[in-house]
C-alpha cells in the first residue's frame, strides 16, 4: 500500500508484494518433507545416482537394542567405522528370508542393489545373534536354551542367505557372523 507520499507501507500479514507470507511452521515442513522425499528418491532413478564413494561392506543385523553398540564396537574393532552401510530387520537372516514378512526380504535385496550402486560394495556381512526374540517369534522356537540347537538353526538361515545372495550377486563376497549377548563374534562357515 502507498500513502499519500507514495511511500510503501506494509500491513501485518503481508508481504512486499501485497501477498500473505507463507511461513508458517506447516509450510516449511510441508515444503522439508517433499525436499527430503525427493532427495531418498533420486539415488532410485536410473542413471541418476549422485553422492557416491566406496564403502567395504553392506551389514545386516538384527534390530535387539541390546546389541546396537555391540554391534558398532564390533564393526569399528575391525577397522570398518563409516566404511559399510547397515540394514537392520528382525531376525537379520531370517528377517531377510521369512515369508511371514515378504516385503522386508524385497527391502533387503533392493539396499544390496543401492549400496552396490552408490558405495561399490565388495562384501554382503550377515550378523545374526543369539536369544533372538524374531526366532521365537517366526519359527516358533525358543532355542536360547540349546546351545548347539541354535547355532544349528542360525547357521542354517544364514547359509540359505548367503546362498542366495551369492546367486543374485557373484561378484559379492559374503561374510556370516553370530554374536552373542556379551557381545562376542564368532563365525559361520559359508558351507556345513
């Protein structure tokens, strides 16, 4: 609005341009969300992979809060720290595998696909663990009180993963790992 010196003036609510400022708290966050979908969109088109680099690994584990900075420590003790990109389903293995959660086995093949895409992986690392509640909760199972039982029936998904992935992708090496609550490791061979 101009007054009678032909000075601008601003009413409360307005802008430069007579039109009301959109900056609330909804718009800038209505305005975030499609700039953040659109940013976890783009390394999906193909041919449009952007911010890219070389990583050492993709690791699967499980999602036990029990075990996350075990898992970190682990992985960091092996000189891998911000060198490997993590998916976490429940059950690791088994999450990857169960029919009763088909869409998480979809997720998992389509994050081997981006990591190789974006960060040229070189290695699949598998890392289930001991007391899962998803073992109990998929195969109906409580084996925690079977020591051999359930390395047997760990070592068993995770060499059906292992499998597959080396089936879908040959050119992946393929690590299997157990962990224990305490936090210790212990290998899986690839073979029984």
């Amino acid at each position: 609005m101009h007054d009678e010196t032909g000075h601008h003036h601003l009413h409360a609510g307005h802008d430069c341009c007579g039109h009301t400022p959109h900056n609330s708290r909804r718009s800038f966050l209505k305005i975030a969300s499609l700039g953040a979908g659109a940013m976890l969109l783009a390394p999906m088109i193909p041919g449009k992979a952007q911010a890219g680099g070389n990583v050492e690994a993709l690791l699967l584990s499980c999602m036990d809060y029990r075990l996350v900075d075990d898992i970190v420590r682990y992985m960091d003790g092996r000189g891998l720290t911000n060198n490997y990109d993590h998916v976490i389903l429940a059950g690791a293995s088994l999450g990857a595998l169960t029919d009763k959660k088909k869409a998480w086995g979809e997720a998992f093949w389509d994050h081997v696909d981006v990591a190789k895409q974006l960060h040229h992986i070189h290695k699949v690392i598998v890392m289930d663990h001991r007391d899962c509640g998803a073992y109990r909760v998929f195969l109906n199972q409580d084996l925690a009180g079977d020591k051999d039982k359930e390395t047997a029936v760990h070592a068993e998904q995770l060499r059906t993963l292992a499998g597959m992935i080396k089936q879908k992708h040959p050119d992946l090496e393929v690590e299997l790992l157990l962990m224990s609550l305490d936090g210790s490791v212990e290998s899986v061979t690839l073979t029984a």
